[in-house]
C-alpha cells in the first residue's frame, strides 16, 4: 500500500500574475522550484491564503531569478496577482519510507526570494 505524503512546498508565495486564457498551469520562478525539488509538470496543490480557495495544477517554469508565480487558465478564476499562496509537492510512499520523509519547506519573503529553507 502507498500513501501520500507532503514532499516539498513553497510557503507565502506572492502570485504576480493571473491569465485566464491560457492553457491551464501555474508558472514558477525555475530557482524556487529547484529549492524546493520540483520539476517541471509535476502536479501540485496551490492553497490560496487570501481566501481559501484550493487548486490542483501542473507547474511550468518561469524564467530563473524572475520572482514568477504566474497562475494560468482556469485556475485564475479563484487565485489572483496579488495573493498569497503557499504551493504543495507530493510523493507516494509505503507507510515505512513515510516515517522518513523530510519535506522541504521553502519559506519566499514579498518579493518571492528565498527567506528560508528547511528540512522538516
């Protein structure tokens, strides 16, 4: 049995841009998404702080050192620039490699420059 488990985020981070009409995904700053070990495509989880609202999506990258977090298609309907997020990884596991799992939490300042980085 595989269970699934936090495997990295990237917590606060501040959206740039919202572009409904675009074929759906969000874009990221391609320097974040190393910090945080995650790679183009994966599926993510997107949690909106400024209204709850949660959104499953695929990440592309956005230019390296470029502060981007750019949510695209659908998804800008209840996520807007100016929100802040925090953006979720997953991985699937047996309940014994769970117990060993670190996530790696990447903390972003108002600009989306790396605060801190931990493993938990």
């Amino acid at each position: 049995m595989f269970i699934k488990v936090l495997k990295s985020k990237l917590h606060r981070g501040l959206v740039t841009s919202a572009q409904l009409h675009y074929p759906g995904s969000i874009a990221i700053d391609q320097a974040l998404m190393e910090a945080a070990e995650i790679v183009p495509y994966e599926a993510v989880w997107v949690a909106d702080l400024n209204n709850g609202n949660r959104v499953q999506t695929y990440v592309v990258p956005a230019p390296s050192g470029s502060g981007r977090i750019d949510v695209l298609g659908a998804a800008a309907q209840r996520i807007r620039a100016g929100d802040i997020v925090i953006i979720m990884a997953f991985a699937y596991c047996t309940p014994q490699e769970a117990g060993q799992v670190r996530p790696k939490v990447i903390v972003l300042d108002d600009h989306n420059r790396i605060a801190s980085g931990l493993d938990r």
